[in-house]
C-alpha cells in the first residue's frame, strides 16, 4: 500500500477566543511516502499542526487534505483515524495491563477476528524487532522497547500517513537513532508517508526535507544539511 500525499494549504489555528495564535497561514505539500521532519521552538505550533493533520481538532481557516479527504470536513474523524492515519507519540501510552502483543491488538478491536488480531500483532512484533519479547509487559520493557510497541500498534492497521510526535524524545542518542531507523525502514518497505516532529537535529538529518515552523508560521522546507553534504 502506498503513502498518503498531504496539501496543506493556508492554514489558522487559535485559541482562547482568537488570543492565542497556533498557526497563522500555513502551508505545504507531502508527497506519497516522504519521510518529513517538523522542527522549531516549544510552543511554535507542530503539535498542534500534527493534530490538525490528524483530525484530533480542526482549522479555523485553510485546507488540509490527505489522501484526497478534506481533512477539516471529515463526517467522521475515528474512521479517518482508524484507517488513514496513525500516531506515534513521545510516551508510548501502552496500556500497562496488557502485554506487548494484546497492546498492538487495540486499533484492530472490533474489526478482525481474535486470532487474525493476534496472527497480525505477533508479526508486527516480529517486524520492529521484537520477536522474543511479544508476551512481555510495558513495565518490563527498556524505552526504546516500548516505543517499538507503540510503532508496531500504530501501524497495524496499515496505515497510509503515520505522524509521530517527538518519537525519541524521551530516550537516549542511541536508542533514539535505533527508533529512526526503524521509521525509516518502515517508510522504505511500506511506502507510508511520515510527518515527525523532532527537536534533535541528529533525527530531523535524517528525513528527506526538514519544515521549520516558528511562532505559528512555516519558515522554511529544506533538505537536511547531512543530506545535502553526502
């Protein structure tokens, strides 16, 4: 399955009546299967950009369009969610009571048959390297495990555009560029789209474009400079 293609085209965003501007005229363009990084200060608007793309809030102004869907017009958002897009998020928020292979089950409750959800949980597993360890509980897994976790639930409904905010932002330089590579295998093998946003030059080098958002507003979209050397 191929990667979602993203528009974005001038998008606002503001809270507190209008006092707090998020997002002020936004715009850019993924394409199917890039792997883009979104950096800038705290508080400059990718989180709230990541969630807008998402359809966990919607524009106040502008367009957002994936995979031909009017993002901001969605007669039903869980279905988006369920079936178009993913997250990933700096804390994994695994359900600590399940076990590796029954937290990659959630997204695929309702819609598969117990042993299909678990046949499809368990190479998941497998994929993110986690073979060995599917029977294993969140407080028993290292950080780098658990986001490996979080990474396999994300993607088992085969998801087309996959957002991850802050993916290794709470783990170690070593671990973090593990978790990197891995979304970059996954964008190889699969051909998903990705949009991450990451505040450690080391990660956002290693995507195909860098967009920098400051103070609500798109600044730039480059290539990384590691790229761009190499």
């Amino acid at each position: 399955m191929s990667g979602a293609a993203v528009e974005v085209e001038n998008v606002r965003k503001s809270f507190e009546g209008g006092r707090i501007h998020a997002l002020e005229d936004v715009s850019f363009h993924l394409d199917a299967g890039e792997l883009v990084a979104l950096t800038g200060p705290s508080g400059g608007g990718k989180s709230t950009l990541l969630n807008l793309v998402g359809s966990l809030d919607r524009p106040d102004e502008g367009e957002i369009v994936v995979d031909g869907l009017d993002v901001g017009k969605l007669e039903d958002p869980a279905s988006y969610r369920a079936h178009i897009v993913a997250f990933v998020f700096q804390f994994h928020n695994l359900i600590t009571t399940l076990n590796a292979v029954e937290n990659v089950q959630i997204p695929m409750l309702g819609t598969r048959p117990r042993a299909e959800r678990e046949r499809r949980a368990l190479d998941l597993l497998g994929e993110v390297g986690l073979g060995e360890r599917v029977r294993s509980y969140p407080t028993t897994l290292s950080g780098g495990e658990r986001q490996r976790v979080a990474i396999a639930r994300a993607l088992a409904n085969d998801p087309r555009l996959l957002l991850a905010d802050e993916p290794t932002g709470s783990l170690d330089s070593v671990t973090g560029a593990q978790i990197v590579d891995l979304l970059r295998r996954v964008r190889d093998d699969r051909g998903t789209t990705i949009l991450m946003v990451t505040n450690d030059d080391g990660v956002a080098a290693q995507a195909d474009r860098v967009l920098q958002i400051r103070d609500g507003r798109l600044s730039s979209a480059e290539r990384p400079a590691l790229q761009e050397q190499s």
